[in-house]
C-alpha cells in the first residue's frame, strides 16, 4: 500500500526499532511507497511513512524492483567524501558527509541475512537511508 509521506521532523529524529518478522507489510510498503515517488526520490526509511523500525528500501543503478533491507548496518566504509543531499521528508539541500564503499549486513524480505558491498551512489543512498533509522537528519 502507498503511503504518505512523513515531513514530522520529531518523529524522523527518533531512533528506529529493530525489524521483525512482524514488520514484512510495512517493508513490502515501504518499497510501494518509494516506487510510487521514484520520479524524485531513489531511497525511503520506514520512518519516512511514519514506522519507527529499522527498514529501508532503495532504488539502485540497473535494479528495476526497489532493494528492501531490514535492519541494515554498515560493518565497514573506505573512501569518506563530503556531498549535499536532498530528502523527500525534508526541504532544500543540506551537507553530508558520505563513504565511497561501504559493506552493509542486513536481512533480506525472506529474513534471510545478507552482507553485500555497494560503491558510489548506490553506496551514497543507503548512507543516507540508514542514517534516517538513527534518527539523524541531513
């Protein structure tokens, strides 16, 4: 189901829980969701329609269907660079401070765990994606 967009900066400060089984509707909806907007947003938190849970999905370079990660964490980054940013929940452009490579352990939609490396602007997204789980706004 598509959800609104949250724009509720409390909320969006608020760190996420952990991702359960329980949660597979809100990441199946959450990919919906940023399916619906892929015209101008390529990665969405849980958060960001309003679910505190660690869950993200993105849209990647040559990856038609959105990438949905559940409690994504970063276990190593090599590369670090300084970019501005935009953010559907939030106006206007704002600093950020990235990683060229990073290697993400998540669980996947099976819950199956994952642990892949991204590089560039695929990199870039989720940065930005597991960054809104924390509860840190760029």
């Amino acid at each position: 189901m598509i959800k609104p967009i949250c724009k509720d900066t409390e909320l969006l400060s608020k760190p996420a829980e952990r991702a359960t089984n329980a949660d597979l509707q809100i990441a199946r909806d959450l990919a919906e969701t940023l399916s619906a907007n892929r015209a101008r947003c390529v990665g969405m938190a849980a958060n960001m329609i309003g679910v505190p849970k660690q869950i993200i999905a993105v849209l990647l370079p040559g990856v038609p269907e959105p990438i949905v990660m559940l409690n994504p964490r970063i276990i190593a980054k090599i590369g670090q660079y300084e970019t501005k940013e935009g953010c559907l929940s939030l106006p206007g452009e704002r600093a950020a401070v990235r990683y060229q490579t990073i290697t993400v352990r998540y669980l996947d939609l099976a819950m199956h765990q994952q642990r892949k490396v991204f590089a560039g602007f695929a990199a870039q997204i989720i940065q930005h994606e597991i960054d809104h789980c924390a509860g840190i706004l760029i």
